[in-house]
C-alpha cells in the first residue's frame, strides 16, 4: 500500500510540472510558406516526389489511369488528380506539377462511354437485353449500335486544307497515339511485354500488296514514267507470313511478290497524284529487277552495283563491301562493313549487375563472319540497285542504292538471336573506313545539335574506364558522324539505336538485343521479346534502315539536314481504287498550298501545321543548322508568312512558348535569371526578332525553334479537288 501510495504521489508532482511547463510556453499556429518564391542569398531546394506512374511501364498508360491491373502495380492516377483538386481549392498557396501531361488531358476530358451507353442506375440509356425470349430483346442492335460509334472515332482525317471537321473525327486520336509512342519507356523498350503490345497496337500498320503483272505508272499529268519491280526477298515474305499467322491466327492465301519503286515528287505544301495501272502494251510497264547470283566458291575479282555518280564494290569473298566511290565528289574510300555480338553479363553474387533493359553491361565482344558458302544476291535496274546477303540464318542485309541519290540505303533483318546456350547477346554492326578520327566522334541531342564525343574521355573529370564500350555509348536519334582532316563518314538512322565509334574511323550501331536477365531496374522482366504460334514461341526479329554517306570535309552537314529532314518526315502515302479516266477528270491531280513562287528555305523546316479553332492555325517553324555548321546553311533565315499562307488573310501573329501553351512574352516575364560565375548578364545567343505585322516576316537564327498561333481573318477553305478523299483512304 506504502509503494503504490508513493508512486501516486510521483505521477501528481509529475502532472503539476507539466502543467508548469505548458503555461511556461506560448504556442501558436503557424502557416508553412508553400509559394514559390525564392528567398534571396540561400540554397533553394526544391523537393519534387516521383509517382513513376508512367505512360506505360509496368501497366499501360490506361491501367495505369484508370487503377485497374493492380497485381502488377498498385497505381491509379484518377485517384490522384481527384483529391488533389480539393486539397488545392483549399489551399491557393499549394502547388502540384505532374510531367506526364497526357493525364492532365485525360482528367478534363474524363473517359467517357458512347453517346448511348451510359449504363448508370438512373440513366436514359437502354440496357442490353440478353435474354432471347424477351420481347425487347436487342443484342444485336445494341451491338451494331457500339461498333458504329467505335468507327466514328477511329476514322482520321487529315484535312488542314479543307479545314478540320468540328463535329466528327479528326487528327487527335492518331496525335495522342503518337505521343505515347514518344514516352521514354517507349522508345527505349524498358517496358514490360504486354505493355510493348499496347504501344504496337495504337500504332499498328498495314501494307498494300503490288501486282505482279505488266503494270504501268503514270505522273499528275498523265505521263508514263520510269517505275521497276523489285522482288521481295523470302526472308521478308517468311516473315510477313509468321506474323500473320501469329497475330490473325491465319496463314495469308496470297503472298505480295515484288515492291514497286518510281521517283515521286510533290510540291511544298501539297500532293501530287500518281496511278498505277495495267500496262497497255505487252513491254510498256515496269522494268523488271535483272538477278545475279555470286556463290561464295566463285573467284572473280569483284562487283559493282550503282547508279550515275555513286558506285559500291563488292569482293566475291562471301560478298564483303570494299570500296565507296562518288565520282562526282572525288571521294574513293575503301570500306568494310561487319557484325558482332557482345554477350550479355548473367550477374552474380559478388558483382550481380546483369545487362538488361536499362543496362548495357557486356561480358564479351564476338565477331559475326558470314556463312561459309553463302549467296550474294545482286538485283539491278533503272531505279534501284540492290545486293542481298544472307550473313547467317538470323541476319539478312539488303545494300540499296537509289538513281539521283548519293548515299546508300542498308536494310536489316536481325532474329531470332539464338539464346539456347543460355547467353543474351546484343547485336551491333560496325562501318569501318580509314578515316583518322583521333578518338572524336559526334552524335545527335535529341535530333538537332550534335555534341563532340571522345572516347574515354570526360571533360569534367578523370575517368576512370570500367566499361570501354558501354561507357562510349550514347543515344543516336537522328545520327552519327566521324571526320578527319579530308572526310567525313556520316551515318543516319530511322529510328532511336544506341551507337559509338570505338576504333578510329569507324561507326557502331546497336541493332537488337535479348537477354535473359532482368536488371533489376524496375521492369522485373528480362529482355526477351517472343513470338508464339500454337504455344512455340521465337525471338522477336528487328527489321530497319540506316543510312551512310562519305564526304569531304565540311560538306557532310547538308546531307545529315537534309536526308535527316526526309527520313523523320517522309511522304504521307494515300490511295484509293478509281476508275483512272473518271478520276483525272474530276479531280486535281497536284495542289500547293503555298504562293507558286515561293519555297522554304533550304535550311528551315516547318514541325507543326495544326488547325486550332476556327481561323486560328498553330504554326512551328525550326532552323536545322549549327552555328558554323556550314558555310552556306548557317545563317540567320527568314519565312514570309503572306506567301506561306497565300490563300488566306492574316489578320494577327503570337508568338507562343515552345509548347505552344502561352504567350512567349508572358513567358519571358516568369523565367529564371541564372546567375553564373563570370557572366555579365548578357546573352550571346543570336535570335530572330520580332514579327512585323506588316511584313509578317519570321526570323530564325541557327538551331531556333519558335511556335506561333496565327489568327486569320477569313479561314477561306481551297478547294483540292478530293485531295481529302485520298486520304480518307489512307487513313
């Protein structure tokens, strides 16, 4: 009793020197300073969390919206963006940010069924009545009903000049395709495979199949042209045919034969009309491919395949390229051109980093020699010479020279890698001149400036070389150039690849890789992409281009602009089926939409033509040339907007930020002042200046991209003689 009494009196004395303390001390509520002002002479830190709520990754971006598929990964940004909005209407101070803007959009515009199908307790809709015996039995109707209202925003219009649709489809949905498809895990493939099958299927394609008889083209004005049938080789028809078979669950009843190869042109802003029909006279249609086939035991010297100026020689040795030779440029260079394989590192438990999706960690090089006894393939014609090598039973490789181009075109087939000795392999291809690069070698930022490479070298620090070719990677999206004191070997490719020069005049690119690892970066899967029919299953075989050329020195730049120009932005292919009299007659065969006097300037690019609203067009225009890229080429550049936009009146010109989401001079007012050691404050960069509303003249310095909305007075629409159903057709 004595104990418990003394420790009563402990918790009492206890209580009263809390109270003490507590009145001792003045509490208030005090706000936390959320605005995004910056407080002067001390370190601002800003601490921005990472949902990695991605626009696919481990889901798709619509599971990943919508919150479904949680087994993968427990994320549902709906969820989010609706509480965030009341936390933020309560609190004006509070910011939010989320870098995948697609959500922003999707939030707004909600996802929302077919008018129709509203299939909410109290809604109006019609519920589907399953049950055969019931009177208002309608699956059926409802059925038709949906598929009709998925037709309707499937079909793409791409109709600028015949002015965007404002109640039915347009060019949104195949937009937002697209930029998806731009999203990182996208591009470099660190998604998990079934989100690899959403990405193909938003941007799925099909092919026209070409006839195989006599057949004739004919020009926008009626005229016979130069056209050539070029055999599909049976490892693009093997191909085809597996894929059919795995995705359509059919084997195709009739393979296409040949490709179809003729000059085509069309003018700035427009289209030209081509038809293809049957010859008329037996003899008058394409020109056939002649064929040549050199076995690997045949000893004669060499070949040469080629149109004009630029000429490839081929050894008879298993077909080796030897030697580039442009007769118009001067340049002779001998060549070669090879293939390897790094193996992929395993991991293990004192060093378990494994090559992966996100890492390129090799535990090995080993070249690829072509089979022994192998077929050259040479095919030759007016238009296009080409030269078939089967390197091995996964490789295939196509050499592709165009009449009036200067520069050739490499078409790939790599896959299924073999993996059954349980090693992943990366798959590189190397272009080996004797070019003396001394280590130095350039690649492209995003496409626009290219940036000085040297190999194992930081500018920043000493590196020390772990990795000798991983650590000479780097990204390749528009291409790669090496150069010494007389050349310059460039490379372009159709597509983001990994790439380096890891020996003096030479240039390696990444063509495929599967691993069997996961890396152990996040996507818990390994990188080994398959194909299955009837539960077998094979590889995933890459098909692509690249594209190389040999200059003098100091001229290789107006190749990688202009060649780079065309293969991000190639022709826009639409046909129909028409009688070809009846067509002619009742529509224009070519259309320009710009002054006939005018053109772009050779170094300037239009990115962005996009109708907003009525009478309002949003326009992009890029210069594509470095400060002292060439001598010609990089210099201050102006568009006449009156001739660009003939047709129409222009009644105000904004100049908008790069997005394109406000006004550059509201901009301008909000941007940070960086303040750096040594700097004066003021900017060497050399920009365009203001628009003059009376000249409308637009000026872009070198590598300045500027984004404007352009108001028209009258949005008058130029009649194109169909042009629009072409490409209803297409699309």
């Amino acid at each position: 009793m004595k104990k418990r009494s003394k420790e009563a009196q402990q918790l009492v004395m206890m209580g009263l020197l809390l109270l003490f303390l507590i009145e001792l001390v003045h509490c208030k509520y005090m706000v936390y300073n959320t605005s995004q002002a910056i407080v002067p002479d001390k370190l601002n830190v800003h601490l921005v969390p990472h949902t990695h709520d991605d626009v696919g990754w481990l889901k798709t971006v619509d599971q990943y919206y919508v919150g479904s598929n949680n087994s993968i990964q427990g994320a549902c940004v709906q969820n989010v963006l609706d509480s965030l909005v009341s936390a933020l209407l309560a609190d004006k101070n509070r910011r939010f940010i989320y870098v995948e803007q697609i959500f922003a959009g999707a939030f707004p515009e909600n996802y929302e069924p077919p008018s129709g199908f509203y299939f909410e307790v109290n809604d109006a809709s019609p519920i589907v009545q399953d049950d055969i015996t019931l009177f208002d039995y309608n699956v059926q109707e409802r059925v038709e009903d949906f598929v009709a209202a998925a037709l309707t925003q499937a079909v793409r219009q791409l109709e600028f000049f015949k002015g965007r649709n404002r109640s039915g489809s347009s060019t949104d949905l195949l937009g937002d395709a697209l930029a998806i498809a731009q999203h990182h895990d996208a591009v470099t493939g660190t998604e998990q495979q079934h989100v690899a099958n959403d990405y193909a299927k938003r941007l799925s394609m099909g092919y026209v199949e070409v006839m195989y008889e006599d057949i004739a083209v004919r020009d926008s004005a009626g005229r016979v042209i130069e056209s050539q049938l070029v055999p599909l080789s049976d490892t693009h028809v093997s191909l085809r045919n597996y894929h059919v078979k795995a995705y359509l669950g059919q084997t195709p009843r009739k393979a296409p034969k040949y490709w179809l190869a003729f000059t085509a042109s069309a003018p700035p802003l427009g289209f030209s009309t081509y038809t293809i029909s049957s010859a008329k006279t037996k003899g008058a249609g394409s020109a056939r491919s002649s064929i040549q086939l050199f076995q690997d035991s045949d000893r004669s010297t060499s070949f040469e395949v080629g149109h004009e100026h630029l000429k490839l020689i081929f050894s008879f040795e298993r077909g080796k390229l030897a030697h580039y030779v442009n007769h118009r440029s001067g340049v002779n260079e001998s060549i070669q051109q090879s293939f390897s394989f790094y193996s992929g590192y395993n991991g293990s438990d004192e060093d378990p980093q494994s090559s992966g999706a996100y890492v390129f960690r090799p535990n090995g090089t080993f070249a690829i020699n072509p089979q022994k006894q192998g077929v050259t393939t040479v095919m030759r014609g007016p238009i296009i010479d080409e030269v078939h090598q089967v390197i091995n039973p996964w490789i295939y490789q196509i050499n592709r020279l165009h009449k009036g181009k200067e520069h050739v075109e490499v078409e790939f087939s790599v896959g299924p890698i073999p993996v059954d000795d349980g090693i992943g392999k990366e798959v590189a291809t190397q272009i080996t001149t004797n070019l003396e690069s001394n280590k130095t070698f350039y690649t492209d930022s995003n496409g626009r400036d290219f940036i000085k490479r040297i190999r194992d070298y930081r500018a920043d620090w000493d590196l020390k070389v772990n990795e000798p070719a991983a650590g000479n990677y780097y990204p390749i999206n528009l291409g790669i150039y090496v150069k010494d004191n007389k050349k310059e070997l460039s490379v372009l490719v159709d597509r983001a690849v990994g790439g380096s020069s890891l020996v003096d005049g030479q240039i390696e690119l990444m063509l495929h890789r599967r691993l069997l690892r996961d890396d152990g970066k996040g996507v818990a899967e390994a990188l080994n992409e398959t194909v299955c029919i009837d539960n077998q299953c094979k590889g995933l075989t890459i098909q692509g281009k690249y594209y190389y050329k040999i200059d003098k020195l100091g001229e290789g730049a107006k190749w990688r602009r202009s060649a780079g120009q065309e293969i991000y932005s190639p022709f826009l292919l639409a046909f129909t089926e028409q009688d070809e009299d009846n067509w002619m007659s009742s529509h224009v065969p070519t259309f320009s939409a710009i002054d006939s006097s005018y053109s772009l300037p050779d170094n300037v690019a239009i990115l962005t033509l996009q109708e907003l609203t009525n009478k309002e067009v949003l326009l992009r225009l890029a210069h594509l040339y470095e400060i002292g890229e060439d001598k010609e080429l990089s210099v201050m550049s102006k568009v006449e907007l009156k001739k660009l936009f003939q047709s129409k009146k222009i009644g105000k010109v904004v100049e908008m930020s790069l997005s394109g989401n406000q006004e550059r001079s509201e901009m301008e007012k909000k941007r940070l002042v960086w303040k750096a050691e040594g700097w004066d404050g003021e900017s060497k960069l050399t920009r365009g200046g203001a628009v003059d509303p009376g000249e409308l003249l637009v000026e872009l310095a070198p590598m300045e991209i500027r984004t404007f909305v352009i108001h028209f007075d009258d949005m008058f629409v130029q009649d194109v003689g169909g042009g629009s159903t072409m490409l209803k057709s297409c699309l």
